[in-house]
C-alpha cells in the first residue's frame, strides 16, 4: 500500500474550482501572498466555488485565526480550544457546528482504537474541519470527492454528510471483529475444558468492554443526527441547514447507525449469556472440588480417630513403666497386643465403613 505522503502537513486547502487540495505544515507556506481572511471565499466568490480547510491538531491561534477570519462565535471557538468530548449541533447566524467522536490509533497499529472528537463548521460556501492525529477521515473523504461522477453534488453540506458518514463507516472493522469474537466465544463455552473456561472468562470481559466502548461511541451520534435531521425537516429551520437530496443521504447514515447498534447489542446479549454460563460452570467445578475435598478431609479425620488410640497405647509402652509381660519368656506378650491392636483397627474401620465414614 502507498504511503500517504501528507500525513506530516498540518494543514490542507480544498477548492472545487482548481479541483486541487493544496498542503502545508504552517499558515505562512499555505498562505505565501494572502492573508487568512482571503483563505475563504464565502462571500466574494461565486456559489459554485466550494472550499474546505482541515486543521489538524489544532492550536489556540490556528482556532483564533479561523474564528476572527470567519466570525466565529467565542463559545465554538471555546469548545474546540478545550476539546469537547460531547457530541452536538449547535446553529449559529452564518453557520452550523457539528462535533462527534472518530476513532484515533496511536503508533501501535495491533493495540485498541481510542475516541477523539472532530469539529465540523458548515458555511454557505465551505466547510472548516478541525481533526485529530491518528485517524484517515480526512484522506478519506478528499479521496471520495475526487471520485464523485457528479462534481455539482459537492457542497459544503455534502462535505459535513461525507465526513459523519465516514466517522460511522469507520466503527465497521471493529463490528465485524466483534461478531467473529461473539461467535468464536459462543462456539467455546459449551465444549471447553476447565482449563479453557477460565480463559475465556477474561477473554469474554474484554470483549464486552470493546462492545460497550463502540456502543457508547455510536450512541450519542443517532441522539445528534435525529435531532439535526428533524430540524433539517421542519419549515422553521436556520437558513444555513440542508435541504432536499441531503436529508435522503443523512437518513442513510441514520439507517446505518441503528443497523450498527441494533447488532452491537446483540453481540452483547450473547457475550452476557456466554458470561453467565462461564461463570456457572465454574461456580459448578468448584462446588465439585470443595465436595471431594470436604469429603477427603472427613475420612482422613476418621483414619485419625481410629488410629490416635492405638498411637497413644504403644507411646505409653515406651515409655520408662512395666511392660506387660516383660517378666516372662516368649512372645506371647507381644503378639498378643498386637493381634489386639490390629483387631480394634479392624473392627474400628469396618464400623466406619458400614456407617458411610468412609
């Protein structure tokens, strides 16, 4: 696969009239002979020019010079600065804010995504985007619309639609991972060995940690996009919303979401259920276990009644006392309290079988 070559420019300037996105690792190489405010031409040229600029890893003077150059409301402003993790449309006089958490890697490709948000404000005539390191949204997208069969689509809402679209497109890898897991899982538990099944108790936890992150992540979006879609219907909305074949496109992405979740969390009822008969068969192994050993410590405790008696006869015998017999020839004496010894065991254990002791 191609290396990306852009991936070390912070900034990147889209036009639809050049058809060319130009990049740029600081604002003086993205703007040579032209200050910020002539970046955007919202309102100096034709309808037909759609511009869009991505900021990534923005700072708070990238943020202040997108705001002063665009007249951008102080709270907007704020809530990028600060990096608002709460997904949300916000309407304002000259534009629209849309926020939603996208996936991030880290240097680790093999480790677990994490959720960092994106900052989408629609103008009439552009877009500005501020995103996070580690994820390809952008890429994405700007390849996207240098497919598009139909170029008089783009618009700066079309923009917005294709960036949320990607973000939910983006959760698919991490579906699909979950669905073979759940059925891997599913396939295990009923066959598995003691020794597998406390595997896959931990195994089992994590993935209904992995399921819960996605389904957090996922649920605030529907919440967002019903919202901005009924507003998007309604005959009072902000002049700066969508209309028409873009309401059918957002419906999609609407379609997708609850399609997504609806199967997340029927992953997660069967990882639960999975969970429970894990945990039942153990619950069940050591009620075994604690059976037999209760059950071995009882007879080891009527061995040593039985023989207790018999060790403390033969310790008085040695101790310094008159042995019975001692004074007399032979070994009658001596088998005797043995054959006595030896009857008492017999007859102790035989007691203790016919009563189930042992």
């Amino acid at each position: 696969m191609a290396q990306d070559t852009t991936s070390s420019y912070r900034f990147s300037y889209f036009s639809s009239q050049t058809q060319k996105t130009v990049f740029s690792a600081t604002w003086d190489d993205l703007l040579p002979s032209q200050s910020v405010e002539q970046l955007f031409p919202d309102k100096t040229s034709s309808e037909d020019d759609v511009w869009w600029l991505d900021i990534r890893d923005p700072s708070v003077q990238d943020v202040q010079a997108v705001s002063q150059a665009l007249s951008i409301h102080p709270l907007t402003a704020e809530d990028i600065i600060a990096r608002e993790t709460r997904e949300k449309v916000e309407v304002f006089r000259n534009y629209y804010l849309m926020s939603f958490q996208t996936l991030v890697t880290g240097e680790d490709k093999d480790a677990f995504p994490s959720s960092a948000g994106v900052y989408i404000l629609v103008f009439h005539g552009g877009a500005v985007t501020f995103t996070p390191s580690g994820c390809g949204l952008v890429r994405r997208v700007r390849d996207r619309i240098r497919k598009m069969h139909a170029p008089s689509v783009l618009s700066a809402d079309w923009i917005c639609y294709a960036l949320i679209d990607d973000i939910v497109d983006s959760f698919e890898p991490l579906t699909l991972a979950a669905q073979r897991e759940v059925e891997a899982i599913e396939d295990q538990v009923f066959i598995a060995r003691i020794a597998d099944v406390k595997s896959l108790v931990p195994r089992i936890d994590t993935l209904r940690k992995k399921i819960s992150f996605v389904l957090r992540c996922l649920s605030g979006k529907i919440d967002v996009l019903n919202g901005f879609v009924k507003r998007c219907q309604t005959s009072s909305k902000p002049p700066v919303f969508p209309d028409g074949e873009l309401i059918l496109y957002l419906g999609d992405v609407q379609d997708h979401l609850v399609t997504t979740t609806s199967n997340l969390a029927h992953f997660d009822g069967i990882v639960r259920r999975s969970q429970a008969n894990c945990l039942a068969q153990l619950s069940a192994t050591n009620l075994r276990m604690g059976y037999k050993i209760n059950s071995v410590i009882s007879k080891l405790t009527v061995v040593a009644t039985i023989v207790t008696p018999m060790h403390m006869l033969t310790w008085l015998f040695g101790m310094n006392v008159p042995v019975p017999g001692g004074d007399t020839d032979g070994l009658g004496w001596f088998f005797g309290i043995v054959g006595l010894i030896c009857a008492f065991s017999a007859v102790s254990f035989a007691v203790s079988y016919k009563l189930k002791l042992l």
